[in-house]
C-alpha cells in the first residue's frame, strides 16, 4: 500500500499538468462573475502607465462591486504615480457610493498602506 501511494500521487500530477489549459482571456470568457473577477485580476496587474488599460477593463465589468473594488485596489497601489484628474476618469466609473473612497485615495497618497 505504501508503495502505491506515490505512483498515485505522480499520476494525479502528471494528469494535471497534461490537462491544464493556458488562461481564457477575459474578454472571451461568458458574462457573469467569472468574466467580472477575470478584469478585476487583470487590472490589479497593471501599472500606473497603464491607466487606459485599467479604465478598459474596468469599464467591462458589469458587477458594480467588483468594478469598485478593482478600481479602488488599483487607484491605491498606484496613486503615488498618477496625476489626480487622470486617476479620476476612473473613480468616475464607479457608483458614486464608493466614488468618495476611491478619489480619497487617489488625492492622499501618502496615507497608503
């Protein structure tokens, strides 16, 4: 039994990997919350030189909380490199309930974790 044990566990690896796909792109996946969180890892990926990119995806997005939360994560992680009225085309997608968070992060930088 213990012999048997590890030549499972090599198979079960081995079909894995044998089995594994490259990622879908996000924007051929089907809409719904799969596709939304797709955007929203996509965005968190980005750069502050990449805002158009970050403003395309965010705008796929059709769940407004998972577009907030992909906005404002991003506007955070990037807010030291970005000018406030170009972060704020973005925090201008978002529901106007986390629009104040999203631009009070945007404007104070300094405060970020």
């Amino acid at each position: 039994m213990r012999r048997a044990a590890p030549a499972v566990a090599l198979a079960a690896a081995l079909l894995s990997c044998a089995c594994s796909t490259a990622p879908q792109p996000c924007k051929d996946q089907s809409p719904g919350i799969a596709r939304d969180r797709c955007y929203a890892d996509e965005i968190a990926t980005l750069g502050p030189n990449q805002r158009a990119e970050a403003q395309l995806a965010a705008r796929a997005i059709s769940d407004p909380l998972i577009q907030s939360e992909a906005v404002i994560r991003w506007i955070g992680a990037n807010a030291g490199s970005l000018q406030p009225p170009a972060g704020q085309e973005l925090c201008n997608l978002i529901d106007a309930a986390d629009r104040d968070t999203c631009t009070r992060r945007l404007n104070s930088p300094h405060l970020q974790r």
